[in-house]
C-alpha cells in the first residue's frame, strides 16, 4: 500500500520506468510514470553498481512499487520492488510500448497526477504483450491521452452547429475546434462521419476508420507535440504502417 511520510517520502507506489540513463559513474536518471504523482524524474544513486538492489529492477514495461523523497525536481530513489510482471514486450510491440513511452515523457508535465491515464497505460502494455491488434491499441491510448491532458477530440458534434455527427457526411476536422461539415474549402483534414462516431466508440475494425482515425490522432498530437519529431513514430513508419 502506498502512501506518505514525514520528510517528504513516499513509499509504495505503483510505477513504471519510461526511460533511464547513466549519471555520473554508478548511478541513472529514471524518468517514470507513477499512480499518484504522475510523470516523476529519480535519481537512483548507485544503480549501476553490479551488487546494487535496484540494479535489474529499473526497467522498463515492468510494474513495481517505489520509495523516494526529496523536495527538488530531481528526487531520490530509495526503495523499488517488482510487484509481478507483464510478458515482455516483442518486435514491433516493443516499438510500439517505447512510442508510448515518448508520448508520455514528451506530454506530461512533471508531477501531474493521472491516475485513470496510469491504468490505461498499464491496460495497454497488457494488450501490446498480448499481440494481436496493435494500431487498435495505439488508438485508443492516444486518444485517452489526449483527453487526459485536455485535448479531449470532439467526435460525437459539429463544432459550429452542435448537430449530431451524420455517419453519411464528410467533415473538415479542425485542431482546437473539431469537425464541422466539409465545404469548398478545406482547413483542417478531411474524415467521413462514420469514422468520427467509430473513434468515439473505439471501434477500428472498418479499415477507413482505422486509417483516418491514424491520420487525426497523428496530427493532432504533431501540433501538440510541437517542431521536435517523435524517434519512435519513424521507427515505426518504417517497419509498419501503425
């Protein structure tokens, strides 16, 4: 059970590593999402020393339960348990939890609690170890992401009139605003009605809602996510159309 103690520490909480590297000459830098406290950076002092208990613990993918203090930005790793494991993620599914990963660390600011975000996360590296369909997996957490961190897509309306989506029409989807009918001219990327109410349902499996559905959530996290390009999204372009 986690929780807090005098000082500053807190011990016990749920977590995952999103990305670790080596600080000065035994020790990381672990960058994590946690259930309380949301993305969080650590110090693990003495990590990399072969006889360290942390060592082979602060990885990625894998669930465990973590004791820090401190008052910086830069906390002080204390304890890390494993708390049981998901199958280890393979090839492509690999790639894809790394994506995630990026998407985290590059949207989430520091110390912002998510918990419902946090057990999608944890929902969707049980699904991406389980194979199957992975684009379906990405969708549906880049969605919830983005509805996390307020930049929830509107899916179900016409931004200007408020009428219900028409399955049958053709909308102009808007970053900011959100589909309004499509007309001569065109400011935003063009979807069928029919994939806008599939994405409220999170459902993928007409292949046309599955690649519009890639194209808007690619461009909407593109804008958010500013001029610096995602290294995993090439990756994947490059193996598979995800």
């Amino acid at each position: 059970m986690d929780g807090a103690t005098p000082g500053g520490r807190v011990t016990g909480v749920p977590a995952f590593v999103l990305h670790a590297y080596p600080f000065r000459e035994t020790s990381l830098i672990v960058e994590a999402f946690t259930a309380r406290y949301g993305r969080i950076a650590w110090v693990a002092r003495g990590a990399r020393r072969a006889g360290s208990a942390m060592r082979g613990l602060l990885l990625p993918f894998q669930p465990m339960a973590a004791g820090w203090g401190g008052k910086s930005e830069l906390r002080t790793l204390h304890k890390v348990e494993w708390i049981g494991g998901l199958p280890p993620l393979r090839a492509t599914a690999l790639l894809c939890g790394l994506y995630v990963n990026e998407l985290l660390l590059r949207l989430l600011r520091r110390e912002d609690p998510h918990e419902q975000l946090f057990d999608l996360y944890r929902q969707a590296l049980i699904d991406l170890s389980a194979g199957g369909a992975l684009a379906v997996t990405l969708r549906r957490f880049e969605r919830a992401l983005l509805r996390e961190i307020g930049y929830a897509l509107l899916l179900d309306q016409d931004a200007q009139t408020g009428a219900p989506i028409d399955p049958g029409g053709l909308y102009d989807y808007r970053i900011g605003v959100g589909p309004v009918r499509a007309g001569a001219h065109l400011e935003g990327l063009e979807l069928r009605g029919q994939t806008l109410l599939d994405m409220a349902r999170d459902d993928y499996t007409h292949p046309v809602s599955m690649q519009e559905s890639k194209m808007l959530t690619r461009r909407v996290l593109a804008h958010y996510l500013g001029e610096q390009p995602l290294h995993t999204r090439d990756l994947l372009r490059s193996l598979q159309n995800l």
